[in-house]
C-alpha cells in the first residue's frame, strides 16, 4: 500500500463569501473546484456569518459534517436539516443552499461515478485501527497516530492507494478523532 502524509502548510486555502475553505485533498492532481475538472475533493470550511448560500455545483454530489458548532441546512427552500457534530448530510450540489450557523465543517465532493463513504473514527492513546480499503482518506482532526513509523498530526492529512484492497494498521500516539473516507472509482 503507498501512502502520503499531506502536512497542514500544503493544503490550498481560499475565501469563499462566508468564510475559508481549505482543500485537504482533490483528484485527480492538477484539477481544481473552479473547473468541476475533479473526480473527488476533500476540504474543512468555517462558516463564519449567521446565515450564508452554499455555491451551486452542478453535477457534484456532497456530504457534509460539522466539526464545530450546530448547523442548519435548506436545499431549495425545503424542510430544514438541523445537524449537531459528526452528523453526516448528504446533498446535491445542484441544490440552492441556505446556511444557517456558524460552525467549521467537513466536505465531500465527487463526480460521476466516484463514490465516497465517511467514516468517524475516536482512538485512544495506544488504541490501533485496522481496515481494508482499496482507496482512503484520513483526515486527523484532532491527536496523532501512525502508519508504518510515520506521525500524522493534527490537522494532517493521510491518503492511502493500493490497486487491490488491502488492510492497513493505524495506531494513536495520543487521543485521536479521524475523519475516514473511503474512495470507490
């Protein structure tokens, strides 16, 4: 299995109208959110005014959770979603979004027929974490563990390939939460 540790000095940040967001991870390399040209991006936002509009991204499915803070959705003025920490939502991007709250959020994106799952993982320090995947994502949100002698931080972000499923072994240095996504296209 190959991996790669994306440090947090590396991610892409940008302004959006209500706050940051911070790309963690898109593919293929080289594509970007501007051009819809990606099969799968990853990102964190703050949402930092009491109520914003979700850009509409036609042809994009979404999921998202809060990390921090409560939040609350409406896609095309239809019955509010209300969403506490690490409750997943998912959405189309096709959707006029209303935001209600402000929180930091986890998202995301894919395209045609790429699927995502997500996945919150809580470790405790010495605790390991065993699965088989064939494509991941691991976003430490907060704590550090390892992978083959190597530290994932804070705010890192580990990405895991293999052309067959394999399993891969996690352990945590200190308390832990990951955020997993597991990659299908």
């Amino acid at each position: 299995m190959e991996f790669e540790i994306i440090k947090t000095a590396s991610y892409k940040k940008n302004k959006w109208s209500a706050g940051t967001t911070t790309e963690l991870y898109i593919y293929p390399k080289g594509s970007s959110l501007q051009q819809l040209d990606f099969q799968f991006r990853i990102s964190t936002a703050t949402v930092e005014t009491e109520e914003s509009t979700f850009t509409v991204l036609l042809g994009v499915n979404r999921i998202i959770l809060p990390l921090q803070g409560k939040l609350t959705l409406v896609h095309d003025a239809e019955t509010p979603v209300h969403l506490k920490p690490y409750q997943l939502h998912s959405f189309s991007g096709n959707s006029i979004t209303k935001c209600f709250g402000m929180v930091t959020d986890f998202n995301l994106m894919t395209k045609g027929n790429t699927k995502g799952t997500i996945e919150i993982i809580e470790l405790l320090p010495g605790e390991k974490h065993t699965c088989r995947t064939k494509n991941a994502v691991i976003y430490c949100f907060s704590g550090q563990i390892i992978i083959e002698n190597q530290y994932v931080n804070t705010q890192e972000t580990l990405v895991l390939h293999s052309a067959e499923e394999q399993a891969f072994h996690l352990e945590a240095i200190s308390k832990s939460m990951l955020i997993r996504v597991d990659l299908k296209f």
